[in-house]
C-alpha cells in the first residue's frame, strides 16, 4: 500500500491536477490510497467568506461565485465535455448548501466553531471529488471516500483531535478493497456527529493516519518543493534539499515553522515505522527527503534552521518568586487553562524570573489569565506586572548531530552577538537535539541567513557526499 498526499499547489489548477495524474499514472503499486488538499487558497478564501457574512457583508455572494467558477474551469479542462454534467451538477449542489450555510449567517449573525469548520471542510470536499473524476478520465478508476466517516475527532473543532483507536479502526474496517481510492484532507467528524477539521495545514496528518492504519510501505507527501530545505526557502534563498532527516528532526523542524510538513503528521509515523518522502509535483524526478527512523549519518551537526515569527515573550518575575514553590506549576496551569501552547520556557537560575514564549495572537489572553491567577502577589508588589514583548521570532538549529558536537550554541550566539544581533531568550532541548533563540522579528531573516551561510554554505559539499 502507498498513500500519497497532494497539497493545495499541487492541486491548484488543471495543469497541476495533470502533474499529479502523471506522477500516479507511472506508480506500479497494486494498491494506492490519495489524499488531496483543497485548491489552493480556497480554505483561506472559505475563512473570508464565512467572515464577510458573519459581518453582513454581502459581497460573499461575489466571493461564492469566483469560487464556483475556479472549479467549474478546473472541471471543463480535466473531463470530456460529454461527460461534464454529472460532477458540474455534484459541484453546482455542494456549492447552493455552501450558499445556504452562508445565508444562514448572513441572517443570524451566528457563527460557532462548529459552523466554521463546515464550511472551511467544502474545499477538500470540492477538490477531492474533482480530482477523482478527473483520474477516471484519465486511466486511473478510483473510488471516492469521505474521510468525515472515517476519522473521528474530539469537538474541538478548527483544530480537532483524532480518537486514533476508533478512526483506524474504522479505516481498517470499513476502506474499500479497491487498487486506487481518492480521499479528501484535513475534514474528519465528532463523535456527536458534526464536521471537524484537522487544523491549517492538516491534510498532511490526513494522509498520516491513513498510511498508519493502513500500514502503507511509505506516505509520500507532494508539495511545490523539493523536500525539506536546510531553511525556509522564503527566508534563504541560499536553501536547499536535505537528502534525509530521522522523524524527531523532522518533527522539530516542523514544528518550529518549516510550513512543508504539519507538525502531527509524524507521530502515527513513527509508531508503525513507516518511511515519509517529501517531493516536489513539479520537479518529481528529484529525490526529495526522506525522513526514517534510520537515516544515514550526516557530518553535520546542524541538519536544518526553523524559524517562526508572529511570537511573543511573556515575563513574569518578582523578588516574591525566589524560593516559593509552585510559582511555575500556577503559571502553566494559567496558561493551560485558556488552551494556550508554550513554544519555550526559561527560568533565570536566581529564580526571580520566568519566560515563555507563545504566538503572539494569544499574549494578551495570557496575561490576564496569569495576572487573574497572581492578583495577589501582584497587589502585595511580590510579583511585578507581567511584560510581553512582540513581535518576536523564534529561530531553531535542528540536528542530532548536535548531540555528541558540542560547540553549535557557542558558535551560534557568539555569530549573532557579532553581528549586532539581540538574543532575547535561550532554550536547549533535553535530548540537545535543538537549540532555539528567541529574537525580535526584524532581526529574525538576517539571523536565519547568516546561520545558513555558517552552518551550511562554509561546510564542503564533497564532506556529506563522502558520507552517501
Ligand atoms: P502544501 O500546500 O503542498 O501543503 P505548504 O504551503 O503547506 O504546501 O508547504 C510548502 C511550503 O512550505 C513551501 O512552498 C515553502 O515556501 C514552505 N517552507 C517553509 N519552510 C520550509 C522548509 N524548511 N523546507 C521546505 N519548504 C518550506
Ligand atoms: N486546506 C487546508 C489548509 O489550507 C488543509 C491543507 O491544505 O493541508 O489549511
Ligand atoms: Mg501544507
């Protein structure tokens, strides 16, 4: 079995919709499971259309009607003429229902999370039943599934968490014996029954679960690159492929904001050991990268450089912090509480101050939640009043290298401080796989390309070739 993921530019157009149906039509395996993202753009274009609504804007109608149009044009260029009419008249239903939940915002100013994720769900939705119809004109029968009745969520949901036992075993249970089957991305169900989604970016840990449950030989995530970068290519244009990563670099670099690969699609990896290959549906004959729980040793230390921005640093610290216990444990409780994830933390060793770092869309909420819960303190001036600064960034240096290498931190910081360049915060990770700084955003480009160009460009190609 392999599955594959295609993501929004690979499914953008008809022209990269035929890309893909070469790239399956060379496949030999017996068995193939598919799973496409929304047409490019379309989820963000849902976002504004149940906003425009929700704010009586009734240029959604307008927005509603472009959407239409870009997937009926994808339909008249991938399907004979002749046989059109049927998923145009699929296509035309989805969209008068989209039309009807807009409607209903419109009229009712009400717009729950609930409602939210139906509607961003119609994209993958739309894109999946296209493309299936599409690979049957072209050779490749299939069977179109609904991932909704397969994967079953928790209610939270724009960023719903999958009940693993029950959703693999549905897929193991209940998926078609068939060689090709088509699946839509990121859109899975509440055990009550109503449409979830995965969280931006999730069709990756759609195609991710399927592999596990399925235990696939390997997933293959197509993207518009050529793999994982050493950065992000946006930021360095010096970037470039690496040849391969083990799963707990990957996850990091994930994690700490290389876009290719959304952060959970790791995990049910590496628990039923399958191999992950990222490749690029517009240069497929490149390798790409491979990510294994056995890659083959690299002579560097530093494998790859993540770097997220829209952060910010939180401070709480006070001469009533020093030796009184349980100041962290109120902290993180406070934080936890409002559903807010901690990217770092940072204790200053005399213990008068702790610092975490959070995206910066939720610092206010977490200042109030942690000054709600030191009121006291704060009223007594045992604590001063919490800071937070933004827009941070937070770069990281990803690689188990670094693990018997010592030296990177040293070479990194002392490069930054060289270059002018403020460190506001400090974190290594237990298994010292990763280091990351936090620094304020302006700095944050120049900061990833000068380490890329120290970790990277000074290191001789023919040093990892003699490794291969
Ligand atoms: P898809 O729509 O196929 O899921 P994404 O837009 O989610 O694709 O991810 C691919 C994009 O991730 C690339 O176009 C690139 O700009 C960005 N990116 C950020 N960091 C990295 C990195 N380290 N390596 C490769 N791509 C990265
Ligand atoms: N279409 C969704 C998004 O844009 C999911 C995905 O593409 O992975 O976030
Ligand atoms: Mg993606």
């Amino acid at each position: 079995m392999l599955v594959l993921k295609f993501g929004g530019t690979s499914v953008a157009n008809a022209q990269a919709i035929r890309q893909l149906i070469s790239i399956l039509q060379k496949k030999e395996n017996p068995r193939m499971l598919v799973v496409v993202s929304a047409m490019s753009k379309v989820t963000d274009l849902l976002i504004s259309l149940y906003q425009k609504a929700a704010t009586h804007d009734a240029t959604y109608l307008e927005a509603l009607a472009q959407l239409e149009a870009k997937h009926m044009a994808a339909i008249e260029e991938l399907v004979p003429m002749s046989q059109q009419i049927e998923i145009k008249g699929r296509i035309k239903i989805i969209f008068r229902e989209l039309e009807d939940v807009c409607r209903g915002i419109y009229l009712l100013d009400e717009l729950s999370d609930s409602t939210k994720a139906r509607v961003m769900a119609y994209g993958e939705r739309m894109s999946s039943a296209i493309i299936s119809v599409a690979l049957q004109h072209h050779g490749l029968p299939n069977t179109l599934v609904d991932s909704r009745d397969f994967i079953e969520t928790d209610a939270s949901y724009l960023n719903a968490k999958v009940n693993l036992k029950a959703t693999y075993a549905r897929m193991q249970e209940r998926l078609p014996q068939v060689p090709l089957i088509v699946a839509p991305g990121f859109v899975s169900r509440s055990a009550e029954g109503k449409t979830t989604v995965l969280g931006r970016g999730g069709s990756d840990y759609t195609a991710s679960l399927y592999a596990a449950a399925l235990h696939a030989d390997v997933l293959e995530i197509w993207s518009d690159v050529d793999g994982m970068y050493t950065t992000d290519p946006r930021k360095a244009s010096a970037a470039y492929s690496i040849e391969e990563l083990s799963y707990e670099e990957a996850m990091e670099l994930a994690y700490f904001g290389a876009k290719v690969l959304y952060p959970p699609t790791i995990a049910p990896l590496v628990t039923a050991g399958i191999p992950l290959v990222l490749k690029n549906t517009f240069n497929p004959d490149h390798r790409g990268t491979l990510i294994s729980a056995t890659p083959t040793p690299s002579p560097l230390a530093v494998k790859g450089i993540s770097c997220i921005d829209h952060m910010a640093v939180l401070t709480v610290s006070g001469s009533g912090m020093i030796g009184v216990p349980g100041v962290a444990m109120r902290l993180f409780k406070a934080v936890a509480s409002e559903n807010i994830n901690i990217y770092f933390i940072t204790q200053s060793s005399s213990e008068q101050s702790i610092t975490i770092g959070l995206a910066e869309a939720e610092g206010e909420k977490a200042v109030q939640a942690i000054s709600a819960e030191f009121a006291a303190d704060l009223a007594l001036e045992l604590l001063n009043q919490v800071s937070l600064e933004t827009p941070m960034s937070i770069v990281a240096l990803v690689g188990n290298g670094m693990i018997q290498k010592p030296g990177v931190a040293g070479k990194a910081f002392s490069l930054l401080g060289e270059h002018g360049i403020n460190i506001r915060a400090i974190a290594q990770g237990a298994t010292e796989r990763i280091i990351s700084v936090v620094l304020n955003s302006a700095d944050a480009e120049r900061a990833v390309n000068l380490l890329h160009q120290k970790f990277f460009l000074s290191v001789p190609e023919s040093s990892e070739a003699a490794l291969a």
